[in-house]
C-alpha cells in the first residue's frame, strides 16, 4: 500500500507493450494476404477448367481472410496507445487530488488543535479569583470550541467530497475506454476466445481454442470436398432409386449397404444430405413404404440395411450449419407426414441434438394419422418404429439426446411461420392416444425451459452487433399456453418465473417494449409479467437496483426510469410508482453505501428525509392508497433523481440547512420536501449567473428521466 488515498493499478506502459506486438501482427496478416491474393494470377496457364475456378477462388477468399484480420487489428495499437495516454493523465492527477486531501486533513487537525489551544487560554483567562471557570463562561468556551471544529470538519468534507467525485468520474471515465477497448479488441480476432478460456490462460493451462471456424470461414473448401464426392454420391442414389422401382429386396438391400459404408465419412454423408434434400429424403422413405405395402419388400430383412442408410443420412444433416438446418426442417415440415418420418431419422445413433429437439418438439404428430392405403400389407410407418426404438421410449431417448441449446440452436434461424408451427405443435398435447401423459409432457416442458434458459444466456453473452435473441424468446414465451390446460401450465410456470426475476433480461425488454423496438410488443411484456406472478412494480424495482450494484451510471438508471415512466402498456393503470421508489430506497442506499464511500457517510437530515418519504409510502400501503393520479410520476421522477444522486453523490450541499428550515412544513410530505429543495437547487443555480456542479449533476439526471419519457 502507497499510504496514499487516491491510487490506480494501470499500467499505461504494458499497453504500449501489447500495442507494438499488435502492430506487427497485423502487419504479418496484411502481409500473407497480399501474397495470398495473388496467388490466383501465379496459377493462370498452370491450372486449367474446373480445378483452376476452384483454386483461384479459394486463394483469392484466403487472401481476403487475411487481410480483413489485418484491417481490424491494424486499428487496435493506436487504440491502445490511445488508453495508455488516459492512464498517464489520470496517474498525473493524482498527486494534485492526494495532496489536496491531505492538506484538508491537515487543516482540519491545525483547526482542531488552533480550537482546542483557543479553548484552554480562554479557560485560564476566565478564571475567577477563586481559580475556577463559571459554568456558563464554560459552556460559552465549549460551544466556540465546538463550532470551529464543526466548521472545520465540514469545510474538510466539502473539500474531499469534490475529490471523491472528481476521482470517481476519471475512474468511471477509464473503465468506460478499457471496456471499449477490451470489446474492440475481443471483435477484431478471427477467433472467438471466451472469458473461461483467458482465466485458464491466466492460470497456467495451455490454450484450448476452438479454431475450426478459421477453417469453416474458407468455406470453399468445404464445398470443393463435397463436390468432388458429390458424383458418387448420385450414382448410388440413383441405384437405390432404380432398384426400389424394379422392386427387387436384395438389389434395395445391396443400394442401401453401399450408401450406408459411407455413414461415417462427414464429407460424404453431407454431400449426400445435399443431394437429396429434404423431399428427396422423404420420397425414398415413400417408396420403401411402398414396397412394403405391395409385398415386394419385407421389413424384417430391409431393416439393417435401411439402418446404416439412416445413419448416414443423419450424420449429413447433422453436419448443417444452423441456418441451413432451420430451412431444411422448415422444408420437411411441410409434408403431411413429416413428424413421423423426422422420428425415423432421429433414431439413429449418428443424429445430433438438433434433430432430436425436433423430433422431441414435433412429438404430437408422430402417431397422429397413418400413411393411409386402400388395401395391402403394412407400409413403413408406424411398425419401422418397433426396429428402430427397440428398447427404449422415443420421447426419452430424444429428451437424453438433446438440449434447450441445441434447440435455441434451431428457433434463431426459424421463420416467424415455421416458429409458430414447431410451438403449436411442441405444446399440442392431444395425440393419436387420447391426451398426453403428464409425464412426457414433463419431457417436453424441459425442453421448453431449458431452451428459454439458453435464449436469456445467449442475450447475456450477445456481442455488440450481433442480432438479439429476445424477439425468438418472447415468441417461446408466448407459446407456452398455446393447447395445455392448467396442470401442464403448471409445469412451464417456474421458467416463466425465473425469467421475469432475471433483471438482465427484464431490463432489455422494458426498454425494447417501451422504444417499441425488436418487435416486443408493451401487451406482451405486460402478460408475460402477469402470468409469472411476480408484481411488476417489483420487476421494475429489481432492475433498478441490479443496475445499481452492477455500478452503472446514475444517469443509465435515470434513462432507464425515463424508458420505464413512458411504458403504460406494460405498468398499467393501476401500476404505483410509490412501491418502486419504496424499493429502491430501502435497498439502493444500501448497495451503494458498499461501494461508495461518500454514500457511506451520508448525513442524518438526509436519511431521515428518505425515511420519512418511506413512513409516507407505508402509511399510504396500510390505508391502501397510492399517490394521487396527476402527480404520481412528476412526484416519483423528483424523489427517484433525489436518491440517485445521493447514492452516487451523498448529501447536496445547503441540504441539512434547508431540512431545518422548511422541514416542519412538511413534516407530514416528505417527498414534497425533496421537490421543493429541487426546486431551490435550480433556482438557486439559475440566480448565481453560473452553472452550480451539484444542480449539474441533478439536472442531469432529471433531464436522462424526461428525454427517456418524451422519447417516442
């Protein structure tokens, strides 16, 4: 410990450091890419047709690679240096700040020392010839004494109050261009390195990133591979296809062996996926029935064959990015038959949890209506389900086999039609056999949860720029009562809880609702708030004070109150803003006297101006009143900015003298107190010719409030 008072660990030298190092990395990058780029003119008249197209353009889009991530960490050095700069001016004001709270320590021990030496002469001065003081000459000694260290002590607090906010706002002001810059920094790599794997890094463990995406970007090549299989891929397919057509057991049994060698080669399997097509796919499926209904094949002996088949036909379709996974099920979806169909693919072993979501989400229509034939034998569907599900309960063996993220995964990249489809039909519990059991309902009520879990975390972790998941969960949530009676609602019921209790959550969607942005609609948010059962005043309040103890601004909060003043269709009429100024006085003073020490050291008038606002709101919960309609928000606008500023700020300066003035006026409207001082404080700032910091800052915040309320 430096024994000083103000104090920061920046080290502006280290950055320069980093900054150099990132000069000559992008340099490197800019560098190759150049080289790569044209490469593509080195191959003219030593390539020809078809392999030279490929290789050009796949050097031509490494070239672009590079130099892209030359591009965007050539900017980040000046970035850095930039930072190092801010550090060096802060770490230069701070001996100016430290000796300036020294020598109001000083001065407040001389004035002390100067009172209590002021004291004793006048003691010795007073007596009388008896040696002894009188007691009011005593007491009238006392009470000068008093009076100099009171003024004293207020003339150091008032001084080191002004250093405590003019340090705060530099720290405030360094940690806003460190999280910019740490942003920039985290944008500008190829890769995408999360926090877990820094703190490893920082805890001595090797590297564990994922750099596959560096070679999925150059998707080129993954193209050139399935294209160079592709050929095969269509001759065996249209083997299949013509030994369905001549009806022949073994031949069918022999196409399907040959595609099924393959079912473990991702390359192959994908091509094949491609190939076919979602109708391509469900077609051979018909055919197969076909023959099965016409005798000509036989499920017994077809099925270890149709298995490796579909097994490689699962492992291409699980090697789709998500996108092009959501379009293909989308796709599939439309046949009259595709729930069962989709079952039959999300049996094998090679599906991965995105097509056993589906399958899971589509339960309903798996055994509802069978592939109808006028006469003949069984066709595949439903008794390929005894082969493929021998020992195990498909609902339970796709629950085990998949996620809420594998099917967040798949609603982020659905259609607004294809969504509503997959939520009608996942929460659809009338079925082939009657009403769904409660237990496997419970399966798909899992589901359900952990994928509205895995939407809120991808809005925590969401990067600036990136599309925002809420629009998706709000559609989940919406669903949830979409064919359930209450005893399966009962089961969805604590997700819906747990997500209108997250304040991060919360937060986003109250401003999107009130900004009418992302397509949140106000009546939505309101309902969804509603059926959760959790007050919306309390929602409200708790996202206030979870933006307190994050350390957010105080002119953030106020912005957001601003956002929150405006949004009548989420509070509603009979919404009290007098229960979320309760809340955030009870427990933000609190939170922010943790961590700020002039709220810490908050004076007596001004906490007792706040308890008395508080005995006015209980005195009006117990009479079950609220504040009188016309004046409520004015009323909670004033007395939410006053809080804010003392918890950033602490006590106004005239404050306690302005309580001992007017206090017994309103000794009974305490909030009225705090709008008139307001009052003062403006005009006060308007009558000295000149800005007043402290009414700055007020103003400040107040204007956050009105410009969020106006803001349409």
């Amino acid at each position: 410990m430096s024994g000083k008072h103000f104090t920061l660990d920046v080290d502006p030298e280290g950055l320069r450091t980093v900054a150099g190092r990132l000069g000559e990395l992008a340099r490197t990058f800019e560098r190759r890419g150049t080289r790569a780029s044209a490469t593509p003119g080195e191959i003219d008249g030593r390539w020809q047709g078809d392999a030279a197209t490929a290789v050009t353009a796949e050097m031509s889009a490494l070239g672009a690679h590079l130099t892209d991530f030359g591009t965007r960490m050539g900017e980040l050095p000046e970035a850095l240096r930039s930072l190092a700069r801010d550090y060096e001016e802060a770490l230069d004001r701070l001996p100016g700040l430290n000796r300036r709270w020294e020598e109001a320590e000083q001065a407040y021990t001389d004035a002390v020392g100067a009172a209590d030496s002021a004291l004793s002469t006048g003691r010795e001065e007073a007596r009388g010839d008896d040696g002894q003081v009188s007691t009011e000459d005593r007491q009238a000694l006392q009470r000068t004494r008093d009076d100099a260290v009171e003024a004293a002590r207020d003339a150091r607090h008032q001084t080191q109050y002004w250093l405590e906010y003019e340090f705060h706002h530099t720290k405030v002001h360094l940690a806003q261009r460190t999280r910019a810059l740490g942003e920039a920094m985290r944008e500008s790599g190829p890769l995408d390195v999360t926090d877990a794997e820094i703190e490893a890094w920082r805890n001595g463990e090797a590297p564990q990133i994922d750099r596959s995406p560096l070679f999925d970007s150059l998707v080129l090549t993954r193209q050139r591979e399935v294209e160079l299989v592709t050929p095969d891929v269509e001759r065996r397919v249209e083997a299949l296809r013509d030994a369905l057509d001549e009806g022949d057991q073994q031949q069918v049994q022999d196409a399907l062996d040959e595609i099924a060698a393959h079912a473990d080669d991702p390359v192959w399997t994908e091509a094949l996926a491609r190939h076919l097509g979602p109708e391509g796919l469900q077609q051979l499926y018909l055919d197969i029935d076909q023959g099965l209904v016409d005798s000509t094949l036989w499920i017994e002996e077809l099925w270890p064959s149709m298995q490796g088949f579909n097994d490689a036909v699962a492992n291409g379709v699980s090697h789709y990015p998500d996108d092009d996974f959501a379009a293909y099920l989308e796709t599939w979806m439309e046949q009259d038959y595709g729930p069962k169909m989709w079952a039959l693919l999300a049996s094998s072993d090679s599906a991965d949890g995105r097509i056993n979501a589906a399958a899971l989400s589509y339960h309903s229509e798996v055994y509802n209506h069978s592939l109808s034939h006028a006469g003949g034998m069984p066709g595949l569907f439903p008794q390929v389900f005894h082969y493929a599900y021998p020992d195990t309960d498909q609902m339970e063996q796709w629950a085990d086999r998949s996620s809420g993220d594998d099917l967040a995964r798949i609603v982020e990249h659905a259609s607004d039609d294809h969504l509503r489809d997959l939520l009608f039909r996942m929460h659809n519990v009338q079925t082939d056999g009657g009403t769904m059991d409660e237990d496997d309902y419970r399966l798909v009520a899992e589901l359900w949860g952990e994928t509205v879990q895995a939407l809120r975390q991808r809005h925590a972790d969401l990067a600036p720029g990136e599309p925002s998941p809420l629009p998706a969960l709000m559609r989940f949530l919406e669903a949830r009562n979409a064919n359930a009676g209450s005893q399966y609602w009962d089961l969805l019921q604590p997700y819906v809880e747990d997500a209108v209790n997250d304040p991060v959550l919360m937060a986003q969607l109250l401003k999107d609702a009130a900004s009418s942005r992302g397509g949140i609609d106000p009546s939505d948010v309101r309902k969804l708030i509603d059926d959760s059962g959790v007050d919306v005043e309390d929602v409200i309040a708790a996202v206030m004070q979870h933006q307190l103890e994050r350390g957010d601004s105080a002119e953030s909060v106020a912005h957001n109150i601003g956002n929150l003043l405006r949004a009548d269709d989420i509070i509603s009429e009979d919404f009290q803003w007098d229960k979320v100024v309760k809340s955030l006085i009870e427990s933000g003073i609190s939170a922010a006297a943790a961590r700020n020490p002039v709220t810490a050291a908050l004076s007596g008038p001004v906490m007792g101006v706040l308890n008395g606002v508080l005995d006015e709101l209980k005195r009006m919960e117990e009479l079950d009143q609220a504040w009188d309609d016309a004046a409520e928000e004015n009323a909670a606008q004033q007395v939410l900015a006053f809080t804010l500023y003392v918890q950033h700020y602490g006590e106004p300066e005239g404050f306690e003298e302005f309580v001992r003035t007017h206090g017994p006026a309103y000794e009974d409207d305490a909030s009225q107190l705090v709008t008139r001082f307001i009052d003062q404080m403006r005009d006060q700032s308007r009558a000295g010719g000149q800005t007043d910091p402290e009414w700055l800052e007020m103003e400040r915040l107040l204007s956050a409030m009105n410009t969020a309320r106006d803001d349409q």
